[in-house]
C-alpha cells in the first residue's frame, strides 16, 4: 500500500512542475505603472497629458514661422479643496505656474506667447 502511494505523490508532484513550467514564471505583482509627473515639450501643436496624485496637466507646443508657443492647463482632480499646481521651464527657470483651485475644474491656459526661443522646456505636473 505504502508503495502505491508514494508513487502516487510522486506522479501528482511531477504533474505539477510540469504544469508550472508550461506556465512560465509567476508573475510579478503589479502595483500600478508610475505615470510621468513631467514630460518635455514636444513643438507639434499636440495636447499631451502627464499627471500627479493632485491632478491632470495638459500642455502643448507649437511652432510657426520659426516662432515657439507652449501653453499650459492643469486640473484638480483631488475633490478634497486643495489646489492643483502646475509649471513650464525654459532651461531649468519657472516661467509659468498655473493652479486650478475647486473640485475638478479647470484652470486657464496660459501661454508663452510667441518666442524665438526654442527652450527646451519641460511642463511639470
């Protein structure tokens, strides 16, 4: 009897390798992909999202003429009264800060108005 079962365990645990390494390796827990909390602009008058705990930025670039134009909005997306806040950089410089004050509202865009410079320039969430 005894051998009957041992070779019964025996059976059942090679079955069960077997059958974990059709499936390949367990996978990793997932804990959510990390969203960039902030991008470098890209000058194709595309509106392009990167986001934070606190809200939704949205910016965009365009170029005309040999002239650059970024512009910038954010979104409080928090519901809990504090504010979302947003910047845009040229060469490492705070040159706009936008904040979206209330529950899921939108802020202004506000605009570099047109430049010479090409930046780069970098939208923070």
């Amino acid at each position: 009897m005894k051998k009957h079962l041992r070779a019964g365990a025996v059976a059942g645990l090679s079955v069960a390798l077997f059958g974990a390494m059709l499936a390949g390796p367990a996978p990793a827990v997932a804990v959510g992909k990390a969203k960039p909390k902030s991008a470098t602009v890209k000058f194709n008058c595309k509106v392009r999202t990167i986001e934070d705990k606190y809200g939704i930025t949205e910016f965009k670039g365009c170029k005309k003429n040999g002239k650059y134009q970024v512009s910038i909005r954010t979104q409080d997306t928090r519901m809990d009264g504090w504010a979302s806040n947003a910047s845009l950089k040229r060469n490492g410089v705070t040159i706009i800060n936008v904040n979206a004050h209330g529950k899921g509202t939108w802020s202004a865009w506000k605009t570099t108005g047109w430049t010479a410079s090409a930046g780069p320039y970098t939208a923070h969430a």
